[in-house]
C-alpha cells in the first residue's frame, strides 16, 4: 500500500513555496496560541515541576530555549518541557483527533533550533507535521466498542504530531524520514483507559513525553537504524496496536491538496474543548445581563455531555476535584470558576481552587438536560464540519431565566477568532511570565516569522527578563 514511503515522500519534499498564504498564518497563530498557553502553564505547579524534570534530564548541550525560563538546555529536554507546558491548561488548540499543536510546536521548535533552520523551514515542519499527523491518526481511529472498552488514544497518536516536524528539519533523506516515522510508530504510548477514568494529570505529561520522543526518533534514525520504514502499510504493523480498525483511505486522503491544520479549533478558555461553548454563553451572559452570583438559583445546560461511562464532562464533587485534568473536564466546575473569576489563568486549577467552597456550592448548582451524547459522538461532527448545539440556562431568584444557545464554540473554523483576539489571548495567558512591552515584542516576532531569518531573535525573546 505503500503509505508510509508517501507520507515520508510528502514531509520531505514539501517547500514552503507550496503553502498558500492562509497556511503560513495558520502555522504563525497555532506557535503564537501555544507558547501563550504554555507561559501561562509555568504558573501551575505540575508546569514548574516539568521544567525542573526537564532541567534534572541531564544533557550539556545549550541548544534550545525553555519558554519563559534563563537557561538554555538540550533539544530533547526542550521539547519534553514545553511540550508538557503546552498542554498542563489544555488551553491549545484541538483537531479531529487530540492536540497536534502540543507535539507540533514544542518539538518543530527545539528542532529549529538545534538545527539553525529557518524560520520558513520551521513553518513548513509544522505543516507537514499536522498533515501527516492528522492523517494517520483519523485512519486508526476505534470503534465506538474499543473507545469504550480501552479509551481513546490521542495521546498514542500524538507522537506524530512531534516526530514529524522533527524529522523535517532534523533528516536529510526521504529513507531516514520514513524510518523515524517507524520509530515513532513503535514508540508510541499504549491507548490507556486508566488515564482517563482516574482525570490523571499524567495526562499532561504524555504531550510532552511524545514531543520529547519525536526528536528521539529523528536522533535514532539519523544513527542508521533499519527495518520499520513499512510500519505504516502491514497490516500486522502500527495500526493493530492502537485500534481495532483501519480505515486505510485516510492515510494519504487529499493529501497535499487539502491543508488539514485549517480543521482546528483554537481554545478560548483553559478548558476541555467541550466546555468551551458554555464558557462563551456564560461569558455573553455576563457581560450583558446584571446580577449578583448569590442572585443564581439554577444553571443549565445542553447537551447533556454523560453518555459514556469516564468521559462525562458533568462530574460533580462536593469535596472538591482531584486533579486539574478532573477540574478541566468538568463543565459544572468550569461555569462556576468562571463567573467568579473571569479572567482565565492557571488560578482557576490551583489545589486551593479545586476544593474552594464557593466554587463547589456553585458548581452544585449547574445540571445538564437534552439528549445525552458523548465526545466521540461530538468529535464525528466536528469532523464533518460541524459541532454539537449548545445551550444554557440561568434562573434567577427574582424570577429572570436568561438564555443562550450557540452552534460553534469561538475559534471553531467557522467561528474563527482573529489575529487580533488570539494576540490578546496570548497577552493575558503570558502576563505573569513577562513584561507588557516584552509581550509585544514576542507578538511581532511570532506574526512575522515568514520574514525573518532564523529563530535566534523569537528564541533570545522568549528567554526570561
């Protein structure tokens, strides 16, 4: 079937000269949302822990830049440490089938540097990575029977989002770039249902392992190793250890016709991509209604998001949530950490936060109505171009009901946010980490990457005050 020699053919032989200019500025957004929300992740503390694992990882080299941090460190520890920072909100961006952008970015970026690749060099890896990616992680998709019995595997097949990139701008040759994708197809984490039964925030923590093991491979395969670069098209080879389907049509689908990087869903809010329609309804709500948050006697919301055993986003806890991942999740405790607190910050999952009495009294207060369905119900419409209607309800003790419904979260492809809105979200996501006048400079650096040389100048930036 040959797809792992076209999929390797495809990263190895796409220029930037062949991404439309539409590309380009999604390439420059996804980097600027993700370093944003990965700034704002160094205020949590499984975020400082990540860059004190990264720096205790060992590795003299000085090659790569720890985003908000002095010292300069390895690739490898780089990627592990902004790539686990990229996700430890869940503020990046979605696609069909995870997060590519917290692989992607973190991983194409200490790539870049190591390599002193261009700066187009390094936005034509990000393509490529989510092209590729995106791919291969819609032809292993399970069944709705394996989802429910093992889970869903987005952090498995997060491990392309990273080797990709990585080996665009690591490799010289079409033959390494198919065997590091080998490597990283037998690299792959296991599907693991007890992440997400548990809300562990290892969660977290395996975006950046597989960006960590995207420039592993790229290293392994630079070494001569032989004998994966078909692991792609066996059908005893990558997909039966992820899936129990494979729908091989996907791998190489519209492949360097149609740009799949456009199907992404920037994050307005540092939430699961399935609370993010409620935040914005409440968030209308409001700013345009006037009352007090003792005044709530009810909230309500639709869909009922409970079909799936593990995967309900309306978890309730009266003593207080277990985890970030469990807070993140859980659309009862978002409202209620946004109404008392509107601006988005990593306050909202401090370890006082989840257990705080007047979030929890208030988040006993929201319950769902409507049809129930589940994520992977919701993310076949997503794949469609669509996304599931949601709506809520504030009753009020004076007797005001006040409603709101929307068919698109903001920042969905056809509810995009602009240039101009996802800059002011990197604003507040990086206010803790630096200066209003630094957080400007970094602004302009990333949005004009397509005209600048190399990372050095984005990278020194980035480094703190």
């Amino acid at each position: 079937m040959n797809y792992s020699h076209q999929l390797a053919a495809y990263t190895h032989d796409l220029r930037f000269a062949d991404l439309p200019p539409e590309i380009v500025e999604q390439a420059k957004l996804l980097t600027l949302h993700v370093i944003g929300v990965s700034l704002a992740g160094r205020q949590t503390r499984q975020g400082r822990d990540a860059i004190r694992l990264a720096l205790g990882m060992g590795g003299e080299s000085a090659e790569a830049t720890l985003w908000g941090e002095r010292q300069r460190v390895s690739a490898v520890q780089a990627a592990f440490a902004n790539g686990t920072l990229a996700d430890v909100l869940d503020w990046e961006d979605c696609s069909w089938t995870g997060h590519p952008s917290a692989g992607a970015i973190p991983a194409a970026f200490a790539a870049a540097e190591r390599a002193n690749a261009s700066c187009r060099d390094y936005l034509t890896a990000i393509v490529a990575g989510y092209e590729v990616y995106q791919r291969i992680a819609m032809a292993v998709q399970p069944s709705h029977d394996m989802y429910v019995k093992c889970g869903w595997g987005l952090t498995s097949w997060q491990i392309f989002a990273a080797a990709v990139p990585a080996a665009k701008l690591l490799l010289e040759t079409e033959q390494q770039l198919r065997q590091s994708i080998g490597i990283a197809a037998v690299m792959t984490p296991i599907v693991n249902r007890k992440i997400q039964l548990d809300r562990s925030d290892m969660y977290h923590y395996q975006h950046g392992l597989t960006s960590r093991d995207g420039i592993v491979a790229a290293d392994i395969a630079r070494s001569g190793i032989a004998g994966l670069e078909n692991v792609l098209d066996d059908p005893h080879g990558y997909w039966v250890n992820i899936s129990d389907q494979c729908d091989w049509d996907w791998m190489t689908r519209d492949l360097g016709k149609r740009f799949l990087i456009q199907e992404t869903l920037f994050k307005r809010w540092p939430v699961n991509m399935w609370v993010q329609q409620f935040l914005d309804l409440a968030d209308d709500i409001r700013r345009t209604e006037r009352f007090a948050i003792d005044q709530i006697e009810s909230i309500v919301v639709s869909p009922n998001f409970q079909k799936t055993a593990g995967a309900s986003r309306m978890i309730k806890r009266p003593d207080g949530y277990l985890s970030t991942t469990d807070a993140q999740f859980s659309i009862p405790f978002c409202i209620a950490k946004y109404l008392l607190d509107p601006v988005p910050s990593a306050d909202w999952f401090r370890a006082e936060s989840l257990k705080d009495p007047a979030t929890l009294a208030l988040a006993a207060k929201v319950d769902a109505t409507g049809e129930m369905t589940s994520p992977l119900e919701a993310f076949a419409l997503f794949q469609r171009g669509e996304y599931v209607r949601a709506g809520i309800k504030i009753s009020l003790r004076d007797g005001r009901t006040i409603e709101r419904h929307t068919p698109f979260p903001k920042g969905h492809p056809r509810n995009r946010m602009s240039e101009q809105e996802l800059a002011d979200i990197f604003r507040v996501a990086a206010a803790k980490s630096f200066s209003a006048q630094r957080i400007e400079q970094i602004i302009a650096a990333v949005l004009g990457l397509d005209q600048a040389d190399t990372l050095r100048e984005l990278s020194a930036l980035l480094r703190a005050e």
